[in-house]
C-alpha cells in the first residue's frame, strides 16, 4: 500500500499528515494565501511529490503555482488561459520568499 504524507509549511513550523484524506487535502489548500500558509506538498516514496504554493492575491484573484517531482523529473500545471507568448511574471510566495514566476505557470483555485 502507498503511503502518503502532506506536509504544511506554516512560519517556524512544520506539520505531517499520514495518509490524509481529500477532505483533509482540500481543507488544507482551502488556506492557502500566501502568508500564514504558502506552501503545502503530497508526498510519497512511489508516487513523487505534488507541491502546491502560492495563494497571493493579485489583481483580486488568488494565484498558486502547482508542480510534481519524482526522482528527476519534473512537471508544472500550465494555465490554459494565458499564451506561451506571454511574457508576463508575477511575483507569489514560495517558502516565504517572494519569487518570480512566469504567469502561464500560476492558476486560480475555485
């Protein structure tokens, strides 16, 4: 069986959920916003690790950047919405660090 560890980052702590359940999950990204809790990952030693940041608000929206790693490879939600092209970069809080990041990668979260 895989087991599954969400982990949440908030400021000078860390907390562990084994095996969490979706209702867990969602009530964990539901307060995501970007400075009390900017940063929460799903992991596991099979399946690789999902990591939700973000939840600054801009323009009156709230932006998350989503991506999976698993041993060497790694992949990022890209928002269907916004051109290639677009150059655009917001800057969103990861592990409390304000980062750039192109706008393409940062979705909405309804």
């Amino acid at each position: 069986m895989n087991q599954w560890k969400l982990c949440i980052l908030k400021p000078g702590e860390k907390e562990v959920i084994s095996n969490p359940s979706w209702d867990q999950v969602h009530s964990i990204l539901d307060q995501l916003d970007g400075c009390n809790l900017d940063h929460v990952s799903l992991l596991s030693d099979q399946a690789g690790d999902l990591m939700v940041a973000g939840g600054d608000e801009y323009n009156g929206v709230r932006l998350y950047y989503l991506s999976y790693y698993d041993d060497g490879y790694s992949e990022e939600l890209v928002n269907s919405s916004v051109s290639e092209m677009d150059e655009e970069y917001i800057n969103i809080t990861v592990q409390k660090v304000g980062t750039d990041i192109p706008k393409r990668y940062l979705v909405e979260y309804d």
